[in-house]
C-alpha cells in the first residue's frame, strides 16, 4: 500500500530538525497511523481515508447486536456498600533494594453514599532486596493461599504491588462480614485470578459472599479486554452512544462463541463479564465482573450499582469506590513524609547523610533538576 504523505514534514522541514531528525517525525506519525487504523476499523471517529481499503475485511468475531445492550433501571433502597481499593509507590531506590509503601482500605456506604463506617487503611512500609524480596512475597502468598506460588521471576519493584493485591483481597474478605443480604460488595478491579490475584484467594472470598446473599462486581477503569487489538469497552461503549442514547446499559460479553483475547480467556469461575455504562449522562463504560453466587439477576445487581453512580465529580462510576480510593491513594506530600520518617529511623541507626546520598542520590536526579 502506497504510504501516506506526512504534511507537516512537507510544509515544515525546519521543525523535524529542531527535535531528533525526520525520523522522530516519521515513527511518530507511523504509530499514529496504526492507532487510527485500528480505530477506522470500528467507525471510531476516523473517516475512512484513500488507501485504507484493507481495514474493510476485520472479522471482530463477536456475535453482538442491539439487543446484547440491556437497558438499566435504579433499583433498591436500604442496601449497604463496602468498597476496596489499594495503592503502592516505591519511595526509595537504590538499584539491588527498595522501600516501598502500601495503602489497603475498604469504606461501608448506606444506598444514598453515606459513610456508615470507614475508612479503615493500613498502611505499610518495607525494604525489598534482591536477595530477600522474592522470599517476601513467597511466604505472604503461602499464608494467604495456604500454598507455594507458582515459580517465576518478580521484579523487584513489583513485589510490593502483588503484596497490595493480596492484601487488597484480605481486606475484602473482612468488608463482606459487615454486609447482609442483598448488600453489594464493590472492588477495584476484575473478578479472575492471575499470578497476582490467585484464584484460590477469590473463591474464597466469593463463598464467604454467597453464603451472606452479597453481591461481588468488580470495576476495572482500564481493561486488556480486546478485539482485533481494539480496546472492547471502546468498542462497545460507542454502540451504546448509537443504539441507547443517553441511556445507561449493561451489555454481557463473555458468551460462549465470542472472539475476545486476553483477559477474555479467564474463566466463568466467578460469573460473567460485562461492559456497562452505569449513567446516561457520563462518557465513560467501564468492564464489570459480577459474582455468580449472590443470588440476584444482574439487573437488579446493575440497578443498585446505578443508583450508586450519579455523583457530580465521578459520572457514572461508583462513588463509594471513588471514597476507597481516595481514601489509599499516596499524595505527593504522603510520600514526603513517608520518606522522611524512613531517613530519620535510618539515621537514627547511624547512617550519615553522605551514606543516604551515596545510596538514593542518583545521576538521573542531577539531570533532572538541570533541565531546562
């Protein structure tokens, strides 16, 4: 196929050499084009351009129609939230270890998103080794799942991330005894274990659900979920636009037969998978796994989670994940502090300012305080 012509190389020869060179400009507007390839292949707000006939053969393999977009209805009153989330940061780094920190916590909101208790966090801060760091997370999955993980290399910085997803579900399996029947149990994230978020650890934590009659969904902001490469919330969200207009909906993706990769592959262990749109008049659908032991419908499930999103500040998403959030994310001045606490006990122990320097005072840091 005959490339496309780069107007701003042609117009503006000058600009490619006051960067890095035509080629900058080159494989900037090659990966630009790739991105909108992929988006003309859905009608994504990219008019199909001379050139491009090879996009009109995508196969999406996914048996979906207007009748796969299932109106939402606000249900139920006089139901209780808890919400989990959790954060990481590294805060120091020294090349064969780390310090990093973590915040895991969880709120209980009423049905109107009044707080009835919370937020409850922890906070934890912990040095990660080479040597030591692996034997770290090894010995936390084992108390947690009740056995070995499975081998394989973790990078040292994500040991403390995978530590915070186990810790995420410990404070799940907690929130859910403060709930009844018909509650709704809400955590950042999907609902399938991986290497990080070990299925054993969710069965249990759906078991403890199902036997109280609570419902489990998992709101993931961001998903792997795809199709032909295509972000599929993407994808589905914009038929949403076209066929319920300013409506909310959910729409199930995971039946038999459909053509999704990636986090698709996980099983229905923990029930289905949807793409939904929580209010008519936010942007944003976001991927939801529902628990298949609650003992409810998933309108009713996506009633109350409705009913839960009409918040000013976060259309559309629910607010009471929005307090758990918030509640465990590390601002700026936290870690600030955080730091400071971790010099002050390592000077304490007789580390001179000199030795702090020497280890955590590196070269980037000079060249980052010199730009201009």
């Amino acid at each position: 196929m005959t490339a496309l012509p780069h107007p701003i190389l042609k117009q503006q020869p000058h600009y490619a050499s006051m960067l890095e060179g035509e080629e900058f400009l080159r494989t900037g507007f090659a990966a630009g084009r790739e991105i909108a390839k992929m988006a003309c292949r859905t009608g994504h707000g990219v008019a199909t351009l001379p050139g491009w006939e090879d996009v009109a053969d995508f196969d999406f393999h996914l048996d979906f129609g207007e009748s796969s977009l299932v109106s939402i209805e606000k249900s139920g009153l006089g139901f209780k939230v808890a919400a989990v989330d959790g954060g990481s940061a590294t805060l120091l780094d020294a090349g064969p270890f780390l310090v990093g920190a973590r915040r895991t916590g969880y709120v209980v909101t009423d049905s109107a998103c009044n707080t009835l208790f919370g937020p409850k966090t922890k906070t934890v801060v912990e040095t990660f080794t080479l040597k030591e760091g692996g034997l770290t997370y090894r010995k936390a999955f084992a108390k947690a799942c009740g056995r070995e993980p499975g081998k394989g290399y973790v990078e040292l910085e994500k040991i403390n991330e995978r530590l915070r997803e186990l810790e995420e579900l410990t404070a799940a399996k907690e929130a859910v005894l403060s709930l009844d029947e018909g509650d709704l149990l809400l955590i950042d994230g999907a609902l399938g274990g991986d290497a990080s978020k070990p299925d054993a650890l969710f069965a249990e934590l759906c078991e403890s659900a199902s036997s109280r009659k609570v419902h489990i969904a998992g709101v993931s902001k961001s998903s792997n979920l795809n199709i032909g490469g295509f972000p599929l919330t993407r994808y589905v969200e914009r038929l949403g636009r076209k066929w319920l207009p300013g409506r909310a909906w959910f729409a199930e993706i995971t039946k038999k037969g459909d053509g999704t990769r990636g986090e698709g592959a996980l099983s229905h262990q923990f029930g289905p998978i949807y793409v939904a749109k929580l209010d008519g008049l936010s942007y944003d659908a976001f991927r939801i796994d529902i628990s298949a032991g609650g003992g409810a419908d998933a309108g009713e499930v996506f009633g109350k989670l409705a009913r839960l999103c009409d918040d000013a500040a976060y259309p559309g998403y629910p607010y009471p994940l929005a307090l758990a959030h918030n509640a465990v994310a590390f601002e700026p001045d936290d870690l600030s502090e955080l730091r400071s606490v971790v010099q002050r006990g390592a000077m304490e122990w007789g580390l001179l300012q000199d030795g702090w320097d020497e280890l955590f005072c590196g070269f980037h840091d000079i060249l980052d305080m010199n730009r201009w």
